[in-house]
C-alpha cells in the first residue's frame, strides 16, 4: 500500500471518528437539553390564568398538564408560547359531555392529557417526555418549598382536604374555596380562635348559635380591632362541617350566587358578595375574594377541584 493510500485512509478514519463524536456529543446535549422541564423559561401564572379563564363556567383544566404539553411542543422553552396558544390548549381539554356520568350541573367533561397529546399527534417519544415533565411539576408552582411534600402548609391542606371535598359534594362549595379559607381565617390553623376554639373559619356566634361560645378580638374591615362572640366545636371536623352548613342555610349566600358557581373564582366572589368577611385594603376596597383566590393560586388548590370533578366525571363519585 502507497503512502498516499495509507494518509488517504487515515483521513477517511479521522472523519468518521470525529463525525461519530461529535454525534455523540450532539445526541448528550440534546438528552440533557430534554431530561427536564425548563423551570427557567416557563412563568407558571400565565398556565394558570390561561386554565382558569378556559375553565370558567365549565371544569377545572389542570395547568401542569397544559405546562408538560408545551414543554415538548416548544422543544423545553416555554417563553414562546402565547396567550392565545395557551388558551387554545387549555380548551383542547374541554368538551361537550355526552357521556354517563357528569360533574354537578356542568355540560362539559375534561378529556385526559392522553387524549389531548393524540390531538396534537404526538409521537411516542414525545408522550413520553410530556409524562415525564409532567412528574417533575408535581411539587412545582408559584411557590416552591411550600409546596414540597413535606411541607408544613402542604400537612394542613391535607388534614381538612377530605372534608372540604365533602362540601363540594354535599353543596357544591369547591374545596379550593373551603381550604382557601381556612387557611385566611385560622392562620393555617395556628390562630388563637382556632387553638382555643376549634374555629377554623371565623364564624362568629350569632343569635341562632345555641352552642358554647367564646369571646375574642378580631379585625374588622381596614385592622380595625373589636370583640365579638366566636362559636366553639369539639373539633375541627365539627368546624369544616358547619362551615358548609352556615353558607348553605344561610339565604344571603344562596342571594349571592355561592352555590350557582361554576368555578372557585365565581364562588370566591359570590361568597365576599354574601357578606361573609368586611376585610378591605388601605383605600376601603374589599378584597376578601382576591385574598381567596391568591392562597388558591398560591397552593395549586384548584387541582384538588379538578381531582374531584374528574371522580365525579369517572363515576367514583355520585
């Protein structure tokens, strides 16, 4: 063999082991690049404004699904998708319910993420990673430690979320909004009315309460501090029950619209609108419900609506 031949083939060999590493190379960047969701490049309250506005007056769409989804159409940067894209995602997962089993008096079912990645032709792979993303948002949302697993907050939420589901399910009182408000009225359960009281809602003893009774100063409109009478239970559970019962007997909030909304939003609304908290800001506004709907927004208690409305679109609850 020539000398010529032997550099020829040398130079054949160089290019195809460069050509084989820098694919390799290419191929751990691109693996790295899409081992996980792009934190960074997502802003979590543009998912969760584009959801609810889609679920309004319909189901509760989960944004971390919709976050998943467009972390792989977006090939991991969230920053270009839109309002308009994301509203149109949100409402691939709404539709007309023809099916058995509905949601209250909703006409509308919630499709799962599978169906909605068949929509969009996602590819194996592709579903795949979207399942995968979809995992690393399950702690994740405005907040961060907070909503850890372990957190203290996330103890709370789960030691009265069976009983403000069965509101929902009794009345219609989104568990979002129930928890919401616990967590305002009791300081996260650490408040004195609640301590000495069992009083997780601030619900004062009015004429009609005919149990024990205990007094207390409270905050009035802008921190204006006055004594009143508070209702004592054995409980929390007996609070969470009478919670639902004190807006379900009480006609002002049936007036407001508690119990016709269709999302918590509506209902957060309806339910300041019943008069239920004077709480208002240094220039006399109230602001009970949007207190309401940042803890919701804050906790991701939305999702636990949207757990319980596909259990009733699922037939596990009637």
């Amino acid at each position: 063999m020539t000398i010529k031949k032997k550099v020829t083939i040398s130079l054949i060999m160089i290019l195809i082991l460069s050509s084989s590493i820098c694919f390799l190379l290419y191929k751990r960047n691109y693996n790295l690049k899409y081992k996980n969701i792009n934190f960074k490049s997502m802003k979590v309250i543009d998912y969760i404004k584009s959801a609810d506005e889609a679920s309004k007056g319909k189901l509760q769409v989960n944004w971390k699904q919709m976050a998943a989804l467009d972390a792989v159409r977006y090939k991991n940067n969230l920053s270009e998708s839109t309002e308009e894209s994301r509203l149109d995602l949100a409402n691939m997962f709404l539709e007309e319910n023809k099916g058995e089993f509905k949601v209250k008096n909703s006409n509308y079912r919630i499709i799962s993420m599978d169906e909605v990645m068949t929509k969009l032709e996602f590819k194996e792979k592709e579903k795949e990673r979207a399942n995968k993303y979809l995992k690393d948002l399950e702690y994740r949302g405005l907040l961060k430690e907070e909503l850890d697993k372990d957190s203290v907050q996330t103890d709370f939420i789960n030691s009265i979320k069976e009983g403000a589901i069965e509101g929902y399910t009794r009345y219609g009182i989104f568990p979002s909004v129930t928890i919401a408000q616990a967590i305002l009225e009791s300081g996260w359960g650490k408040s004195d009315l609640t301590v000495k009281a069992n009083n997780l809602f601030g619900i004062k003893a009015d004429k009609g309460w005919k149990g024990e009774k205990v007094s207390m100063k409270t905050s009035e409109y802008n921190n204006q501090i006055i004594t009143d009478n508070f209702r004592v239970y054995k409980s929390i559970n007996d609070s969470i029950t009478d919670h639902r019962e004190f807006l379900y007997n009480n006609p002002r909030y049936s007036k407001a619209g508690v119990f016709q909304a269709t999302h918590y939003i509506e209902q957060a609304q309806a339910i300041e609108k019943g008069g239920y908290s004077t709480v208002e800001n240094h220039k006399g506004e109230k602001v009970y419900s949007d207190l309401l709907i940042t803890l919701i927004r804050d906790y991701n208690l939305q999702l636990v609506d949207y757990e319980v409305e596909m259990k009733y679109l699922k037939g596990e609850i009637r």
